[in-house]
C-alpha cells in the first residue's frame, strides 16, 4: 500500500494495514476481497478496481492506494502471443464509438490515461474515450513499460495441448521442434518443469503478407485470454448465409463509403438490442440511411443494457433507446426508422427480402438493402479439445461471456477442469476492462505464490491471445 494511503472502506483499510509489509501479490486475496460488492461477481476484480479507483461505481475521484515498484528478482518470464498490436479488438472498433467505461477505468497501472492523451495533445469528451484512443494508448503502455519483448504480435495459436509423454520423450519432442520451426529467435522455446506440467503450443507467426513462420512452445502454464469479438453469433435461419446477410458492423461502414448504400435505398435491417445494434442505427441515423429494427425482446424488459446506463452520461444510446420504444408494426418505404420489438427472423430471400415474424403474430415480407445481424459474439478457442467447451460451467454448449463463462476458481484464475491453465477477461465474464486486471492480479500471486513454494522462480511462458 502506498506511504500514507487510506481506503475509503475502513475494513479493507485494516486488512490493507496488516499486511503493509507485504505486496498485494503475496497476501491472501481471498480474505482482502471478503465483504466487497460492485458491478462484477468476481471478488479479486472487485479487490483490485477498488484499490486502484476506490468508490469509482459512486463517482468519486479517491486516489489509488496502491504503490508500484519493480522488482526484478521475482519477474516471471513469460509471453504475450496476439493476432494484432497490443489492444486487440479495440483496433478494429468503429473509430466514432466512445467507450462504455469511463476514460479512467480503461486504464493501466502506472499509466494514467489522462497523462497520456495530454502528451498526444488529445482531448476526451465527456469523460469516455474512442476505441482508437485507447488502442493507442495499449500499444504505448507496452512501449513506456518496456514490455516489447515480452509481446509477440501477428501470431496465430492453433493447437494448445497437454503433453502426457515422460521427459525424455519431451527433450526428443523439443529438439524436433526447435529444428523443424524457424523461430526459435523470436519465440524461444524451453522445457521446465515435470513431463506432466507441460503444454505444448503449437501455431504460425506471420512475416509480410505471405510468409507464415510456424513456431512450437514447450510451457508449464497458459492463460487463455482471447476476449469474446473473434465469431459472431447466428440466428440459424434459412438464407443467413446469402451475400447481403452480415454480421460485422464494419461491413456496413463498408457499404456507406462505397455507396452501396445511402438515403435512398431500402431500408437497412438491424438485428439485435445490444450496443454493437445500437451503434449500427446510429451509424444509420448519422448518415440518413432508413432503418428497421427488430429484436426480441420487450422495450420494458430490464434485462436491456440500456436500463443500466445512466441518461446524462449516455445520451446516444437513450437516444436509440427511446427510438426502439416506438413501436410500430407498419413500414413505409424509405421511413427513417421502424421498430419491431418481441420478433423475429423466419428467413432472408435471395431477392433482397427478409420474413419478419412480429408480436402481433403475423409474418411480414420486408424489402431491405442489407442485414446486420449484430446479436453477440463468442471467442474463438479451437486451438483447444471440444473448442474449449469442456472449460465452460455448462460442457455442453459453446463459452461465451453472459452465457457459459469459463469455470475458474475465483482466488487464482486456474480452470476448474484442467490444472495450469487460467482464464481472465470476458473468457471468465468479465467483460470491462476496469475489472479484467484483476485477473491479471490473481494469476500472478497465483503463480509467485507455488514458486515461492518450489523455492525458486522457474521459467513461465504465459500465453494471451488477442
């Protein structure tokens, strides 16, 4: 705890004091989180938000009372393997969004975004980011926290593996694969630890636009960390697959600049009541482009996301909100904007139409330009057995954040299923940033703490996707 520092939560104040001698790292997470409450169910990611913004959910600026300080000697080595730059999917978010959290619940530790944008002379609005701002901003933490070699970008993980050979059969497995894969100079490759801690990661890093470059590790522990962009969710209906039925909001900024689309055409249909369909329609309003919306579910039900986001500090979104509570079940062509909430999709036509099952019970055959199907997304995890599924609370059906998060004991992060390997992020349910590094904390004391108890500090491989 830094020199001085008082929590706003005296109980966790005292239990901060007890252990004032010791890193957070190496005290008992489990008994600092006792008794927290917020907006996540993860009792580390409530520890550690409120140690790094005390009473943020209420709006007040505490300072943190954590105290940063490197130290070398209990470094774990280890590396970052991402399809992209450091940031992931906030590099390929649509660049007139700003972000859900706050400006500064995006941040790192020992960065403050603030300081950030001032010395790239930008400006937040309305104390939320743009997701280029904050892509920005990731990539430069890795930069101004020397951690550029720890990252490895443009890599592709395609098989994630545990090996059950003994070690001798492991040494024979690593010289094959240091010999046949042309990266040991980039992506070095060791074999620590007993035969039956070990993980093989097998995939391909990409040099240029051609060249893919394959590579094998050899690791005692791999933390998934995907997030949940990589595949969209389906309706499963007939002609879904037909060549003006997407399912990326990216393609419909793709339309407007090629004017494949414009004031004129029919109407866009938007499919979903989340904020990716959300932004859609703003997109769609922005640019004069008619609308019809349907989504499943009633305009009162309190599940939708817009009942949990304050008006004053989200008014594009209330915007779309109050659009969405005007139903009607009539549509005229080129109409700005048309509701259909509690319906659904029966099937897209190749002739550019699309039968619409209302709340009123009938079908309806609607003439539209395009379709966005914007209804959530699942990480793609078939690097793993069964996808990964077997991680998840329920085996049988796919991970996915809301859903069927990964099963993690919630003190280390380690799954429930399959010792050594970690989940945090969206991947465990924990969709903001602001609560993910939470994780980040309980992997880490995780792994110092058996370390610790080996008596030295082994080499680590951790491995992030995305």
């Amino acid at each position: 705890m830094a020199p001085g520092a008082v929590h706003p939560n005296p109980i966790l104040h005292g239990k901060l004091e007890e252990g004032r001698h010791l890193s957070v790292v190496d005290q008992d997470l489990g008994y600092l989180s006792e008794g927290l409450e917020g907006r996540s169910s993860n009792p580390v990611a409530l520890l550690f938000d409120t140690l790094l913004h005390p009473d943020a959910d209420i709006r007040f600026d505490h300072p943190s009372v954590l105290q940063w300080k490197l130290e070398k000697h209990k470094c774990i080595p280890h590396l970052v393997l991402g399809r992209g730059l450091p940031g992931g999917a906030w590099h390929v978010m649509k660049r007139s969004m700003l972000t859900i959290s706050l400006d500064n619940w995006m941040e790192l530790p020992g960065l403050k975004l603030k300081d950030w944008t001032n010395s790239k002379w930008r400006n937040l609005l309305n104390d939320r980011a743009t997701p280029e701002e904050i892509a920005s901003y990731y990539n430069d933490y890795v930069k101004f926290m020397g951690l550029q070699k720890n990252f490895v970008n443009n890599t592709w993980v395609t098989s994630v593996s545990k090996l059950q050979q003994d070690q001798e059969h492991i040494k024979d497995k690593l010289l094959k694969c240091v010999k046949k894969d042309a990266t040991t100079q980039q992506l070095p490759t060791t074999a620590n630890g007993p035969a039956h801690n070990l993980w093989e990661v097998r995939g391909f890093q990409r040099i240029g636009d051609e060249s893919h470059v394959p590579f094998c590790l050899l690791t005692e522990n791999v933390v998934l960390a995907t997030g949940t962009y990589d595949l969209p969710a389906r309706l499963g209906v007939e002609g879904e697959d037909l060549p003006f039925v997407f399912h990326y909001i990216s393609a419909f900024e793709s339309a407007i600049k090629s004017c494949k689309v414009n004031q004129l055409s029919d109407p866009v249909l938007i499919v979903g009541a989340g904020l990716t369909a959300a932004d859609a329609v703003l997109c769609a309003y922005h640019h004069k482009i008619p609308v019809i919306h349907t989504f499943r579910r009633n305009v009162s039900d309190s599940g939708l996301i817009f009942k949990q986001l304050p008006r004053k500090l989200y008014p594009e979104y209330h915007k779309v909100y109050r659009k969405m509570c005007k139903q009607s079940y009539t549509t005229t062509p080129h109409s700005n904007y048309t509701s259909f909430p509690e319906s659904c999709i029966i099937s897209f036509q190749p002739d550019m139409k699309c039968v619409l099952h209302t709340a009123s019970g009938e079908n309806m055959v609607l003439n539209i330009s395009m379709a966005l199907v914007l209804i959530g997304t699942y990480p793609n995890l078939s690097f793993l057995k069964e996808h990964g599924k077997y991680l998840g609370i329920d085996p049988s059906k796919p991970i996915s954040c809301k859903q069927n998060p990964i099963e993690i004991d919630p003190y280390t992060f380690e799954c429930a299923k399959e010792a050594s390997l970690f989940g945090m992020g969206p991947l465990i349910g924990d969709n903001f940033v602001r609560f993910l590094k939470g994780g980040a904390l309980g992997i880490t004391s995780c792994l110092v703490k058996r370390l610790k108890k080996k008596g030295q500090l082994i080499s680590e491989k951790g491995i992030e996707e995305g």
